[in-house]
C-alpha cells in the first residue's frame, strides 16, 4: 500500500524567530571587518540598502530539516513513472549532473575573457553543430531559456525575414492541437493567429490550410509528431502549400522525441525549429527551472539569428557580434549553461544510435501502454487507429459521461496509488483528455503496472464513484483549489491553505 511521505510543514517564515542565524559570523575585536554587528550595515551607503527585508530568521539544522521534509513531499523522476505527456520527462543519468557541477561549469562567468574561456566555448560550438545535424538545419542560437522563448525568437526571425523583403505580413497560422505556448508566442512578436482545425485522422486538414494561407501568411508552426501523437505524414506537401504562399515552416521541436534519429526537421521542410533541451537531450525540469529552448535555422535564415554566435575561426573560438540583421540578443549570456553543458553530457553518451534507439523505445512503450489501455472500460484512443509516437491521448468522456468520473478525479486517483498523473485537459481538442508519455528509460514492468492501477481505477468508477470523486486521500495535500492555485500571488500562500484539506483543519 502507498503512503506518501507526509508533514504538517510550516511556511519557513512561519518557523522565523527573531535573533536565529544560521551561520555564525566570528566577532574577533582584532578585526574591525569581519564583525558586521559592529557597525557594518552602518558603513552601506544608505542609497544601496533595501530596507528591512523580510528574510525568515532560523537555525542551520531546521533550515535542513525544512527543505528535507519538503523534498520528502515531493515526487520525482527518481521515484516511478513520471508519463507527462508533452513534457519528455526523462531520467537524467547523473554522469551528466556531475559534469554540470564541475567547478569549471559553475564557476565561470559571462564577462570573463574569450581566451579563459575557450573550453567552454568549444563546448557550445559541438554542441550546436550536434543538434545542426540531428535536426538538419544550418546553425543554432543557445540562447532562448525555454520553449516559448525560443518560439518568440523563431517569430521575431520571421518578422525579420518578411521585413526585409518589404514584405508586409501578419498572419500565422497555427493547428488547434497546438500547445497554448505557439498563439502567445506569435501575439507577442504582433502576429494574428488563424487557427486551423485538426481532420477525422487527428492531422492538418489540408484542404482548410489552403483555404486558410494567403498573401498575409507569415509562416506555420507546426508540432511533429502532433501533440495526439500522430505524425503529420503530408507535412512535405503542407511546406510546399506555406512555402509557395511565401510563408515559412516553423517546427516546434517539443515533440522531437517521437521522430529523433529516424527524420530530420530540415529535411520535411521546415525553416525554423526550436528544441526543449530540457525535455529530449535529458536536463532536468518540472521545477521551474532553467530550461533551455535552442533556435535552428536553414542557412537563408542565419543572418537573423541573435547575437554573438558562437565561431570557430584561426584555431580558435570566437564570438560573432557583427551582424547588422541579427534580431539582437535574447537572453543574457550565452543560456543556461550548465543546462547545455547537461545536453552536450547526454548526446556524448548517447551517440547517434543510443538517440535513435531511445526513439524506438519511447514510441514501443507508448504503443504497448495505448494497446493495454484502450481496452479498459471508459478509456477510448481518439482520431483513430493510427500509431503513436512517443506520446498518446485517451479520452475519459465515456467514462464521465456513465459515472461522473472526470479526468482529474483519474489523475487524483492515480496519486493516490503512489503514481504521477498524465497531463490532463490538453490537447483541447479532445474532451476529457489525458495524454500519456512513457519514455525510453521506463520499463515494461512499471508501464504494465500503471496500466493495471488504471484497470483498478475503471472498476472503482463502475462501482464506486463517490470515492474517486475525494481522492486523492493518500498525498500529503487533498485537492487544491485550483484557480486560486493558478494565481500570480499564490506564491505567498502556503500550500495548506490552497488545500480543501488544509482548509478543513484550519
Ligand atoms: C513544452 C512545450 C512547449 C513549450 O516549451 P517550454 O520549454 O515549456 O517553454 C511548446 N510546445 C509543446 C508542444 C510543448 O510540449
């Protein structure tokens, strides 16, 4: 039987009593500088004090045991299956953590001189010319920080393009199955979006993109594998219909997973791509945080790219600032760093059959677990009999619609078996959604058996539905509530009081 680990944690400036330090400063009346209690604070000039600052004041050990309990609450990749759909969420081997945390890597910094740098440079330079070559395009940006910011770069380049042909254009064009990111990605860079709807085979409907591309279109974002999974076969001729139209194909790379060592973005037609380092090339994410979202483009495109590239030039490398169309910089730096240094770990131990293999075993364990679970009663595989890729959505509507089981009391449940939830309620094109991703490093073992805890969960909801409908009742929190949990200022509330449990007690 699973119990979560579970605390009455309080908020660390709940535990803050005034006068507790963590670390003793030595008060050696010698030397007047290490003692900030005399006077120290006194010698900052007023104008760079911030004020009194609301810091917790507590012990070293209960600063400890605080993030401790904390972490013990928490669920991870370490602890079991973690099949986020959309999200790659890979085991990260910890050979590449550890060249993360070499003192090189986290000790550097941006303004130290080219020629102290050079190792760290090289490192970039490969690693741009790795994924040139596993994405078939021309040149690579490490900068953007994420997805969404490279999706913004990948816009602003196009808005370069069309400028400079004198072009004025406006428009792009996105599937409803595209993720929220692709829409607020193009508003941002001052784009329409017109969305085109997806077909009876879960693809592009063709013959509404034609209707839809005009002489307006700025380009096409386009996520293949799409986010149900299945890939979008007629994508050369939906390039062909954008690229005679003079628009540009922009491929979101968040999927690549589904298609890595087995096709090239490059060689379907796209333009432009961004990749989730932190979701394919196995860095760490899910916590908020650093991400990074390289940009790739074909060579007509690489004057846009932001600035400085990374060069390799008389024996050694350099950055390229002289570049009159760059979009400009997007990003302090060069990116996150040691995230890339975590990307560079990872294909060096992978090489180009280890990736090719990860995408046959990814798109295996997602097939098998879509196979077993379409014959559980209330689970149904929409848009057809297709294949999947790496990632698969199944449909609780029958389900809802026989017992009032929702997807969300599905995914508390499975909480409450000691298991992590799908994404759920995305794609929005398909109703009651849950969207499953079993990547290569998970076993058959751990699928059959989430499978099988699925299974269990139908059979509760045909008998016993009340009870799924409180669940989960084995986490440390109940439900949370969730607009509030969605709110820019929930980061000042404890987690105990967005819960409805936390709530009962209080
Ligand atoms: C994750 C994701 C994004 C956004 O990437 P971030 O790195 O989270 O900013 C874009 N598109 C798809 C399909 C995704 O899954």
């Amino acid at each position: 039987m699973f119990r979560q680990a579970c605390f009455d944690e309080p908020l660390i400036f709940e535990m803050s009593r005034e006068g507790k330090v963590g670390v003793l400063i030595k008060d050696d009346p010698m030397s007047a500088k290490t003692d900030v209690r005399k006077g120290g604070i006194a010698e900052i000039p007023s104008g760079v004090l911030r004020g009194k600052l609301n810091l917790p004041e507590v012990s070293q050990i209960e600063v400890v045991r605080h993030f401790t309990r904390l972490s013990q609450m928490n669920w991870g990749i370490d602890l079991g299956p973690y099949p986020l759909g959309s999200c790659t969420m890979k085991y990260n081997p910890r050979v590449n953590e550890d060249l993360a945390w070499l003192d090189e890597v986290q000790q550097i910094h941006p303004e130290q001189g080219l020629d102290s740098i050079q190792g760290a440079l090289e490192l970039l330079y490969r690693l741009d010319r790795m994924l040139s070559s596993i994405t078939g395009m021309h040149k690579f940006t490490l900068q953007p920080a994420a997805g969404a910011q490279g999706e913004l770069t990948g816009c602003l380049i196009m808005r370069k393009y069309h400028e400079r042909k004198g072009d004025r254009r406006d428009e792009i064009i996105v599937p409803d199955s595209a993720h929220g990111t692709n829409p607020a990605s193009a508003a941002m860079a001052g784009f329409k979006v017109v969305e085109v709807r997806t077909g009876e085979d879960g693809c592009i409907d063709l013959e509404l993109l034609k209707g839809a591309v005009t002489n307006r279109t700025v380009g096409l974002m386009m996520t293949n594998p799409n986010t149900l999974g299945i890939f979008e076969k007629r994508v050369c001729e939906i390039a062909e219909v954008v690229h005679d139209a003079g628009g540009l194909m922009y491929y979101d790379g968040a999927n690549l997973q589904g298609i890595i060592g087995r096709a090239r973005p490059g060689d379907l037609g796209f333009d432009i791509v961004h990749l989730n380092l932190h979701k394919t090339f196995s860095t760490p994410h899910g916590g908020g945080g650093p991400g990074s979202g390289p940009v790739g483009v074909k060579e007509h495109l690489k004057d846009f790219l932001p600035v400085p590239t990374i060069i390799h030039k008389d024996g050694g490398y350099q950055l390229d600032w002289g570049k009159p169309e760059s979009i400009g910089k997007i990003r302090g730096g060069y990116g996150s760093f040691p995230i890339l240094v975590r990307a560079y770990a990872y294909l060096l131990s992978m090489g180009s059959e280890g990736l090719r293999l990860s995408c046959d075993i990814a798109v295996l364990n997602t097939n098998h677990f879509a196979k077993k679970v379409s014959g559980i009663k209330g689970f149904a595989i929409p848009f057809g009999g297709a294949f999947r890729k790496h990632e698969v959505v199944v449909s609780a509507e029958e389900m809802t619609k026989e017992t009032g089981v929702t997807a969300l009391d599905v995914a508390k449940a499975l909480l409450d078996r000691g298991l992590h939830s799908p994404t759920i309620y995305f794609p929005l094109i398909v109703k009651e959604a849950l969207m499953f991703e079993f990547t290569e490093t998970e076993t058959k073992e751990s699928i059959d058996a989430y499978v099988e805890a699925l299974r269990e969960i139908s059979e509760r909801a045909y008998t016993d539905p009340g009870i799924l409908r409180g669940a989960p009742t084995n986490a440390s929190v109940g439900r949370l509530d969730e607009v509030l949990a969605n709110h820019p200022r929930t980061m000042c509330l404890s987690y105990r009081m967005l819960s409805k449990r936390g709530k009962m007690q209080a």
